[in-house]
C-alpha cells in the first residue's frame, strides 16, 4: 500500500475571493493526499494467476449504457473497461503533476506500472484504444474464429450479444490514442531522462504518423461531421489511422477478419485535433502539413460556437476548451486565436451555483472541471472574473467530493463515447480520471494568486 503523507503535507495556498461564498477546502493539508491515495490504491493490480492480470496498471472505467440502444444493449447495462484512453489520460495527468512536485515520491512507481500497462496497447506504430483478446466458440461461431487468428480488438469485459457489433470493435488504431499514448511516453523520458524509451520516436517519426492521415483529396466526409456542418477537406487531422494499403478500409460495414472504420469514412474529431497538436507542440513540432489546417478549423468550430458538436466522440463541448488549453500550455502557439473566445465561453456559461452543465445530463462535475482547469491554464491571461469563476467552480465540485480517511474521490463523469450517432447513449465513465482532474485543479491554484 502506498499511502501518501496527510497532516500537515500540503498547503494550497488558496486566495479566497470577497463575495463568492465561503469556499474553503477544509482539509487543505489533507485533500491532497487522500485524492493521491485514491488513485494509487484503485489502479489495478492483481496476482499472475488473476485473470485480469494482464491489465495490471490500468484504471478502470465503465462502458455504460444511457438508454435502450439499438444493437448496443438496453439502459442502464453496464461493464468495467479496461482501454487505452483512460489509462493514459489519468497517466499523463499525474506525471505533468509529478514533473512540478517531485515531493508526491510514492507516484513514481504509479507512472511506471500505468505506463508498462498503456504500452500494452502499442499496435506497431501507434496505439489501439482496445486489447487484443482472444476469440472462442463463446463468443463467435465456429466458421468466424478462423478470421482471427491472432485474436481481436474488443472490450474488455462488456458482453455485446451482436456479433455484428463484436466485428465492428475490432477497430484500427485512433490518433487520439496515438497521441495520448506517446504522450505518456514522453512525460516518462521528462522524468528518466536516463531511460531508453523505445516507444518514443523522433519527432519527426511521430508527426508523419498523422501526416499521412488528414482530411483532405476526397477522402470523404463522415455522416456526423457533414449533418454538423464541419465542413469538407479541412486539411484537419483524421481520427483514424488505417493501413492506405489496406483495400477494405472502407466497407460500411464491420467484415470478418479486418479492421473497421466506423461507417467505412473517417472523419475529424476537434479535440482529437487538439490531442494531436498537443503531443507535436511537446516533442517541438510546430510547423509541417496539418498543423496550421486543425488549428485554422478548430478555431472557425469554436467561432461558429460548434463546440459540442465538432468533438465526434466527446459529449461536453468543456473538454474542447480543456484540450486547446493544455496543447496552447506545452507550446502549440497556433492556437492562440482560440484562447480569448474559450475563455469568454467558459465564464459567460457558468451557472450561479458555480458549475458549468453540457448536454449530458448529471455530468456537472466533469464539465466543471473541464471548465476550472481550463482556466487554470489561463493563469497568465488578464481578466477580472477569472478568480471568482475558479473559486466557484471548485466550491461547487468540492460539494460533491466523497471520502474516508485515507480516500477522497469522485464519482466518475462521462470521458468518452462511442460517437456521432450515439455519442449520449453508449458512453464510458470513470471515477478516477474525474478524481485526477480535480487533483490537477487542486495542485493547480497552489502555484497561482486567483486574482
């Protein structure tokens, strides 16, 4: 058990502003701690005998199910999810932590075993947001196996009864992994510089990954992004990641055997454009095909307040200003025109209680703190309710907090979802990268004065 120290280890050292209630987080020297201790004794970790031992290292989410959906299962049908996505992005929230507070020690050999778990999920070149699982006569017919020979891609453990659906899974990989997954990479070489890192590539090895994928030379236009008004030939960074060899890249539907692309099209996602822009701006790649075209079309979405929309796969428009942000943060100066507008947003849709609300209902919390550490980010930004907007937000997030004595956590906001057409209806939640954001927000207003 790696508890991490409680009295007296921490001081947030929060302005409290005149006028906005008495947002106090009671426990200053203890919130901290207990929100660390949380994240390190929920990460999994079981014996070589378990049968989830292979994902040791990761953090759990839940593939849940928002309402009756066709093919997807019925309302309320849940599973945990071992994947990618959440791994890395709980990963890459407690090292940019760790690289600015050396003293939180114990989260080293919590970085080091998350980081052999989302390598894991390594597909040659990049990431794949699902295992590689085996198939048996379960769980396809006979005739089927011999398609997958090596296994496929699929949930860990939520059982689709349409084997439809279990051929449709077995997706290539996503640039949004991709991007995450070599983030985490590159924050583990900022910490061991010592380290030789073989998952981590030139720059330039990294940023021909999405290079040969971008919306442009007809590569179509998928459903959502044209019924949204997206626009055609951005130049954007696609989503998906196909071999361009491959001569089944785009059938409609899920074939047995290969890769699918959802609706046979890829499409443009402006937070995956974002993920990408971010993980380029790290390893100093600033200029190059693409980059200046998904700043360009990140900034006519936000113009056109297409926020929520223009993320395919992201139900809360919050998470669009959350991820320029951070990308603006590690030196992706092409997003600067966004700034200004996303902050405006945030401040002018913040509601008198202190949360922010999207278009999911009950995800407050997430959103709010999309929102509080988007503009923790904004810290150098001048504007006179900046402070009050943080201290609100945190004040409203802090109600919902649960904890015990060692523990303090929360309960998990919508990440992620399937897309598009059922973007609010089969969606993946987890309490502990909720949790990490509001650590992040926490350590965050320890090194700024809320003006």
């Amino acid at each position: 058990m790696r508890l991490f120290k409680i009295n007296g280890a921490i001081s947030l050292g929060l302005v409290i502003i005149a006028g906005i209630g008495n947002f106090q987080v009671s426990a200053q020297n203890t919130t901290i701690p207990k929100l660390l201790n949380y994240l390190s004794e929920n990460q999994a970790s079981v014996g070589i005998n378990h049968p989830d031992n292979r994902f040791n290292g990761i953090w759990w989410s839940e593939i849940h199910n928002r309402r009756n959906t066709l093919l997807f299962g019925s309302a309320s049908e849940s599973s945990r999810d071992a994947n990618c996505f959440v791994t890395s992005m709980v990963h890459n929230l407690l090292a940019e932590i760790y690289l600015t507070n050396p003293e939180f020690k114990n989260l080293h050999a919590v970085l080091d075993a998350s980081l052999s778990a989302i390598n894991s999920f390594r597909n040659n070149e990049g990431f794949n947001f699902f295992p590689l699982k085996d198939v048996s006569p379960k769980l396809l017919r006979s005739g089927e196996l011999e398609f997958y020979p090596n296994g496929m891609r699929r949930a860990s453990h939520f059982s689709y009864s349409k084997k439809f659906i279990l051929h449709g899974f077995n997706i290539y990989n996503d640039a949004d992994d991709t991007a995450l997954g070599l983030y985490a990479n590159f924050l583990n070489f900022k910490i061991l510089p010592e380290n030789n890192n073989d998952f981590l590539p030139d720059g330039d090895v990294i940023a021909e990954i999405f290079m040969r994928h971008r919306d442009i030379n007809g590569s179509g236009t998928n459903l959502w992004n044209w019924i949204r008004g997206h626009g055609k030939e951005t130049g954007a960074f696609n989503t998906w990641l196909p071999d361009n060899a491959d001569p089944k890249i785009h059938p409609l539907f899920p074939h047995k055997g290969g890769f699918y692309m959802p609706y046979g099209v890829n499409d443009i996602d402006c937070v995956v454009n974002a993920n990408i822009l971010g993980i380029l701006a790290a390893m100093g790649i600033d200029r190059g095909p693409g980059i200046q075209e998904a700043a360009d079309w990140i900034i006519e979405m936000i113009e056109k307040e297409k926020c929520s929309t223009c993320a395919v796969y992201y139900p809360s428009g919050y998470i669009l200003a959350y991820t320029v942000m951070k990308a603006w943060q590690r030196g992706a100066v092409v997003l600067e025109p966004a700034i200004e507008p996303l902050m405006q947003m945030i401040i002018n849709e913040q509601h008198q209680d202190g949360s922010w609300s999207d278009r999911m209902e009950g995800n407050e919390v997430q959103a709010s703190l999309n929102a509080i550490n988007s503009l923790i980010v904004m810290q150098s930004l001048t504007n006179e309710k900046l402070g009050s907007a943080i201290s609100a937000g945190l004040e409203f997030v802090m109600s919902r907090i649960r904890q015990n004595e060692t523990q303090a956590w929360l309960e998990g906001g919508v990440v992620f979802s399937a897309g598009s057409l059922i973007k609010r209806t089969h969606v993946w939640v987890s309490d502990a990268y909720t949790t990490a954001l509001l650590l992040q927000a926490l350590v965050g207003i320890k090194s700024i004065q809320i003006k």
